[in-house]
C-alpha cells in the first residue's frame, strides 16, 4: 500500500497546477473535468476545490504560469542583431504554442472573452513590448510610435499564431518569417531601422522625413 506524502500548501499547489498543466495542454478545455484533476493528483475533489473554486480559475492559474515561464525563457540577449533577437524569440513562442495548442486555444477561443485571462494576455504582451524596447534600440525610435506600433505587432502575432494553431494551412517557417516581416514593414517608416538590423553606430542613417 502506497502512502501519501503530506505536501504543504505551496507543493499541493504546484502539485495541482502541474496536473492541470498537462491535461490543458493534452485536452481541449471542454473537455477537461475537475474529477479528472484530482484523481490524476490523487487528491479529494474537495481538496481540489479548496485551492480552485472552478475550472476557469484552475486554467487561469495554470496559464499565468505558463506566461510566467515562458517570459523567463525568452529573455533577449542585446548583443545579438536585432533580427536574431526576434527570430529567437518568435521561435520559443511558437514551439510554446505548439507544444500547448490546446491551452493557448482555450485561452484566446474558449475563454476570449473571459477578464483575468484577457489580464494575463495583455500583461505579458506589456513585458514582452518593454522588453523589446529596452533589448533592441527600438525604444530610441519617436514618440510613442514604435510602442504603439510593438504592441499591435504583438497582438497580430499572437492572433496569427492561433489562426495557425487552429488550422495549420501554412508552415512553421512561413509563420514566423511573416511575422518578421510584418514588424520589419511597420517600423520602417517611422525609425532608422537599417542602422538597427546592421548595427551601424558610426554611419547613422539621415532620420524619416516628418509628414
């Protein structure tokens, strides 16, 4: 016989969010019970319910989670080009959402509408923009122009990365590779975007004409 170890509160939590980690990202989110989460934890599902009143506040600890982590393996490294940054980061959010399509569906299908899930999205796409910012020299660029035009490029590759979940009528490569391109064409105008991807320092070209 098989004897249970006593997790303290933050363990039994982890423990939970793992469990429910991986049955989001194995099942679509209709299809996910919270009897299913415990018996997998090997928990009552009053135990379950004490740290997770319902399904969506489970989803939502287990996605905040996941924002989290994947905010920590995607730090930029401003010593590599600006394209290499971003094909590097594209690339780990992309085999993130590959690996957990599933999740990221549930999140920006299922529960779209659904405020602290909304939260979770925007603050990471806030970090990621800041990050950006700082890593890249985009931040040197006028006004509030390239923020702007940052976080519209992060919510069109977060949408075009679920069009591409959902029905995969294009390549990995090609995924990436517009999303790229689309940053590259949206900056262009409003910022010295040559100086940035070539890293001239010392031939800085003439600024955008102002309109």
């Amino acid at each position: 016989m098989t004897t249970r170890r006593r997790l303290d509160p933050a363990e039994r939590r982890s423990q939970l969010l793992d469990t429910g980690a991986r049955l989001f990202a194995a099942k679509p989110y209709d299809e996910v019970f919270m009897e299913e989460v415990a018996e997998r934890a090997g928990v009552s599902r009053a135990l379950l319910y004490r740290y997770f009143p319902n399904k969506r506040d489970l989803f939502a600890a287990v996605y905040q989670q996941a924002a989290d982590r994947l905010l920590t393996r995607t730090e930029l490294d401003p010593a590599r080009p600006v394209h290499e940054q971003l094909r590097a980061g594209l690339d780990a959010h992309i085999d993130y959402f590959a690996a957990n399509r599933h999740t990221v569906l549930a999140a920006n299908r299922v529960l779209a509408g659904d405020p602290v899930i909304q939260t979770v999205i925007t603050d990471e796409l806030t970090e990621l923009r800041r990050r950006l910012l700082d890593s890249t020299g985009l931040g040197a660029g006028p006004g509030e122009l390239v923020p702007a035009a940052l976080m519209s490029w992060l919510v069109f590759v977060r949408t075009l990365c679920v069009e591409w979940l959902t029905h995969q009528t294009f390549s990995r490569t090609e995924l990436r590779e517009m999303c790229v391109g689309a940053l590259l064409g949206a900056l262009r105008p409003v910022t010295d975007l040559d100086r940035l991807l070539t890293g001239d320092e010392e031939h800085p070209a003439d600024p955008p004409p102002t309109p």
